[in-house]
C-alpha cells in the first residue's frame, strides 16, 4: 500500500504504531541523500553509517513535534533542512575535535584572549605588518578589547570579531549573525586596521 506524508503524519499522532517505522522507511532515501551531500568525500564505515541515520531517525520525530501545518514549507522540506543543519552541525564538531588535539581551535566557552589573538597576530605577519616582535598578554589584549568599546563597537560587531577568533569562516559568521558577507568584510577589515595600529603604538 502506498502512503503519502500527511497521511502517516496523522497516523502517528493517532497512535499508530506503524506510522513511525513507515514514515523512518519513507525518509530513508532522503537521509542518504543528504549524508552524500554533507560528506561527500568522506568514505564512511557501517557504523557511522547506522549514527547517522539514527541521527535523521531524531530529527524525523524532533520535526514532528515542532513542524506547523501552517508554516511556508512542506513537512519532507522542514525535516530536511532540519537534519542538513544537523550534519553540519556534527561535521564540525569532527573537526573541531580532530584540530583541538593540535592546540589550533578555541572553544567559544572559553575567553577570547591570548590564544585566539595569537592566531590574528599570526595573520599580520602573512601581510608583513612587522608586528611578529610583540608579546599579547591576556592584560593588554583585554585593554585593546575595552578600547573597542570606547570606540562605540557595537555588541554584534565585537561578536563577530569573537566567531572570526573561534575559527569560523566569513561565510558561517554571516549565518550566525544574520548579516551579509559583505558586512563581515567590513568588520573585519576594521577590527585589522585597529589592531595594527594598536600593536604598533605604546600600551604598556
């Protein structure tokens, strides 16, 4: 027998104990789909295979319990969008865990000081700006950051300054704030010109 969507949605929350297993056999094809999509050069085992269609399996049932009749999008489109967003997710925490084993990523529950500076210091020197020779300590970098402040920084633009420190690119800066690349450009080139001219100039 056939089924469509809205049928085995209706039957789920009529108690239907088929529904479910129905429903996870429907959506199966598009999992693997978006898997494919999200990893698409990553040769993946049996088991993280079986991971992570569990992890559709709980966004399929997560989704049923949030998804509107009356929102813009179809049931099949909120579940996939929802469950893409969930590998992304899990993709970069891979590799996050994978980098942080090499010191090279910061947790954005930790404070943004020394290490993350360093990193931008690191950035400098690409572009010869002769800052190589000074030493960031957690005081004058929280100086420099109190000085953002003085300068009228807004909270979002210190925050994206904060997301550009933890690793991300301007690319998911952008999704994270709500804004455009071309805002996040801007801001960081700001925040470049600040801090060379901060490094170069006497606050100890």
């Amino acid at each position: 027998m056939l089924w469509n969507t809205n049928e085995l949605v209706y039957l789920y929350f009529q108690k239907d104990e088929e529904a479910l297993g129905l429903l996870i056999k429907m959506f199966r094809p598009f999992a693997r789909q978006c898997i494919n999509n999200v990893f698409p050069y990553k040769v993946l085992t049996s088991q993280e295979l079986d991971e992570l269609y569990a992890e559709a399996d709980m966004v399929l049932i997560e989704c049923l319990h949030s998804y509107r009749v009356d929102q813009a999008v179809s049931f099949p489109v909120f579940w996939r969008q929802a469950f893409r967003n969930r590998l992304v997710d899990l993709q970069r925490l891979e590799l996050r865990d994978r980098e942080r084993g090499n010191g090279t990523v910061i947790s954005l529950n930790q404070l943004i000081y020394e290490d993350g500076f360093m990193q931008l210091l690191d950035q400098f020197e690409d572009r010869r700006m002769k800052v190589h020779e000074q030493v960031i300590t957690e005081s004058n970098f929280a100086q420099m950051w109190k000085r953002l402040d003085e300068l009228e920084w807004k909270p979002i633009e210190k925050r994206v300054i904060e997301w550009r420190l933890a690793g991300y690119n301007q690319r998911e800066v952008a999704e994270l704030c709500g804004r455009s690349t071309k805002y996040v450009r801007r801001i960081y080139m700001a925040f470049d010109d600040f801090a060379k001219l901060y490094l170069t100039q006497d606050h100890k």
